[in-house]
C-alpha cells in the first residue's frame, strides 16, 4: 500500500514544548521510509531506507546527517551484490560505519565497513557465513570505533549461532566458542536486525522467545526465556527494547491482541503481562528514563508518550504518519517518516524537551491562519494571561508579548518571508507552533 504524506505547515504538537519537526532526507524517490535510525551524537546519525510504495522493491540505500539534520546526505550501501537484503547500520561516526546483508534465498551474506561517509565498502571477515542454508547473517554491532560483534544462525544440527567478535575495527574476527554460548533449542534461529543494545549490553531475539544476553560486550552470554514463544511468526510476534542495561519493555503481538511486559533485570524475568494500554506500538525508550515514545504510520497514526515505564500513555498528536524512532535523550531524537521528494519530508526531529512535566494531551492554545500574510490570531482556552515570544530559525527574538482574554491579533506584516516558532507560556508550562510567514 502506498504510503502518503500531508505537506503540513504546522508541525504537530508532541507535548507542551516539544514537536516533530520534518527534515527532508534527501531520497529522489517519493515513499523511502526509514527502517532503522542509528543516532552517534547530536549532530550525527545514520539511516536504512526501505521501498514505502508498496511495490516491495530491495534497495539498499542510506541517509545521514552531521550537522544534527539541518541536511542529509544519500548513499547506496554497495555489498557487491544488488540481491542482498540489509539487515542493519552500525555507525560511531560520521565517516565510519558497518552494515550487514545477506542473501534471502541462501542465507549467507555479511558484514562491509566503510570509513569515508558511506561513499566506498569493503567486506571484512569474507571466511564468516558461508554455509549455504544455514549460515543466515542477522545483524552486526559495534559498541565502539574497535570492539564489535557480528550474528548468525547456528550451523547444522547442534550447531552453536555463529557469533565473531574484533577488537580492532573489524581487521581480524574471532568465532565466539561453543562453550561461552548457551546451547540454541532444537531448530532455534535468531531474526534479521533483531536486536538491542544499551551500554556494554546488548541482547538478541530468536524463534523460540529467547533473549540471547551479553553483558561484556560479546564475551559471555546467557539465555532467558521471554514471556512469548516467538518473536517473529505471523501467528505471535514480540518486539523488545531498553533504557539500560536492566530496564527494557516487550510488546507481544498475537493476532488483534497486545500484551505488554516490563523487566528490571535485563530481561532475566518479565512482569504478568496486561493488557496494552497504549494505541501506537512501535515503542522506542529515551536512554536512562523510563520515558517511552509510541509512533505509528498506520491507525492511529501519530505519537503517544508514556512517562511511567508503559503503565499509562498521553495521546499527544494524531496529525502524521510516524514510523521507527530514536532518541539520543529527552531533548534529541528522530522518528520516520516517507520522503515526498528530495527536499520535502522523509524524517521528523524532535525539537524541544520531552520530560515528565511536559507531557500532556490537552492544547491552551490555537494559532492561525498558517501560513500568515499580514496578521496572526492566537485563540486561548481557559488562559487568562500569557506571554508570546517569537523566534526566527536561527533563535533570534523578533518578538515579545504579554496577552490577555480568549482572541489576540498580532500584526505580523514587518516580519521577513520565513518560519517562525511562536512560544507560548501560560502557568509555567508550554506551547511551541512553527508559523510559516508568506
């Protein structure tokens, strides 16, 4: 199915002072979501694309930005072979990053590096995951510029999953022993890209509802049984993710039905699971909270936040389709969008603080029209007095007010052609609107 966008001028309101704002992410092609966005810092983070048209076409394609999304930059992830899926990016930095691949009908595949931004990749570890049938690549990941891992499923029957660990940016890789891997369940088999990661920690899902753990980055690992008995089936599927190293949340999907869990200890044990009580269900943590984001590109479209670890959620806007997200922190983070063409759409970054006392469903105030020629009228619900200030893009001040009553008009017409957030406070809370100036 198509996906489409709305060119909205308005950027939807995430809370009383945070917002998606749309980033274009650079694709010719109109309908390139984002399957994966890897945040390195502030300014740089990485991007897998993915046919949204409905056609189901295999690209390989990327974006990434280093200036925090203020432009992004395409590339193609040339693995040698154009029939290759991408599993996942693994960035830690602008230049450097490693993405794997593998062969839908044979398995196989592997892991390629690049050090110059994307333009040129070499395949490392070229002896690894050549077991035609067997040897499926699921993912690679570095926890930094040296020390990564990469996954695979276990070869044979009685095999161990084939995990390789380098110390030295990927030159040289080492097979994780037998001995230091809990034995996999008859037919166990682990899922493209299907894993996360907080600090030195990192987890993986399998078929048969096991967490696979390390807690030293690759050197030991131990086996817990998930609340599900598959992660990936068209009957019962779970998707898993943490906030550190001990605190995560799983969402098990059977059919219409949606079950919510929580860990507190890395996904050893689980809580009984309840019902879930949120409407968007592609769940992402803000790192060392208990903040958790819901998106959705489907309906209900929009965002939910959760400020209390998953056991209530705040519909905060339901005005855009919103798929994967990320966030480096309460203030820094991205979700995905469908490009509309090269410079319209395709990614939306979070602009302002998303905190505990943030969060809430209710909007004091209407602005309008948007776009705006000569005035801008702001409409207050159960305000008495506020304070208006108006910002240019690059954070300068071209405007201060302090309003009283329900209706102001605010003659605009000195103002230069251009975007403009009016900030609005009231109560010692919130609002921020993107006005566009004609």
């Amino acid at each position: 199915m198509k996906k489409s966008l709305l060119f909205l001028s308005l950027i939807a309101s995430l809370s009383i002072n945070a917002q998606w704002t749309s980033q274009a992410t650079g694709f010719t092609d109109a309908a390139r979501g984002l399957g994966e966005i890897r945040i390195v810092d502030a300014n740089t983070v990485w991007a897998v694309a993915y046919d949204g048209s409905g056609l189901g076409a295999d690209i390989q394609e990327f974006t990434r930005t280093t200036n925090g999304g203020a432009s992004w930059t395409t590339g193609l992830f040339d693995v040698a072979d154009p029939n290759l899926r991408i599993t996942n990016v693994s960035p830690v930095n602008g230049d450097t990053a490693w993405v794997g691949a593998f062969d839908e009908a044979a398995g196989l595949g592997g892991v390629f590096k690049t050090t110059d931004g994307g333009v040129s990749w070499s395949q490392q570890n070229a002896g690894a995951y050549t077991t035609a049938g067997e040897s499926w690549f699921n993912f690679v990941h570095f926890f930094d510029a040296n020390v990564g891992i990469t996954q695979g499923d276990p070869e044979g029957a009685g095999g161990e999953f084939e995990i390789y660990k380098t110390t030295d940016g990927g030159d040289t890789w080492t097979r994780i022993p037998g001995p230091a891997l809990p034995n996999p369940l008859s037919g166990e088999y682990g899922y493209n890209g299907g894993y996360a990661y907080s600090g030195d920690t990192l987890w993986f899902t399998t078929n048969k509802g096991r967490l696979y753990r390390t807690n030293d980055r690759g050197v030991t690992w131990n086996a817990y049984q998930a609340p599900l008995t598959d992660f990936g089936s068209a009957a019962q599927s779970g998707s898993v993710d943490f906030s550190s190293t001990t605190n995560g949340c799983l969402l098990k999907t059977a059919g219409t039905v949606y079950t919510f869990y929580t860990t507190t200890n890395g996904g050893q044990t689980w809580t009984a699971g309840v019902p879930f009580a949120g409407t968007r269900r592609l769940l992402s943590y803000i790192p060392g909270t208990n903040i958790i984001v819901g998106t959705s590109a489907a309906a209900p479209v929009g965002t939910s936040v959760s400020v209390d670890n998953g056991t209530t959620w705040t519909e905060v806007e339901a005005d855009d389709q919103r798929g994967v997200s990320a966030f480096l922190n309460e203030t820094t983070g991205w979700c995905a969008g469908f490009s509309q063409d090269e410079l319209t759409d395709g990614i939306f970054k979070l602009t302002g603080t998303l905190g505990n006392s943030d969060i809430t469903a209710a909007t004091k105030f209407k602005v309008y029209p948007n776009p705006a020629t000569s005035t801008i009228t702001i409409a207050a619900a159960e305000v008495d007095t506020y304070n208006l200030s108006v910002t240019d893009l690059s954070g300068k001040v071209v405007m201060t007010r302090t309003l009283n009553g329900m209706e102001n008009t605010l003659d605009i017409s000195t103002l230069a052609t251009g975007a403009y957030f009016f900030e609005l406070n009231a109560d010692n809370k919130k609002e921020v609107v993107k006005i566009l100036k004609n």
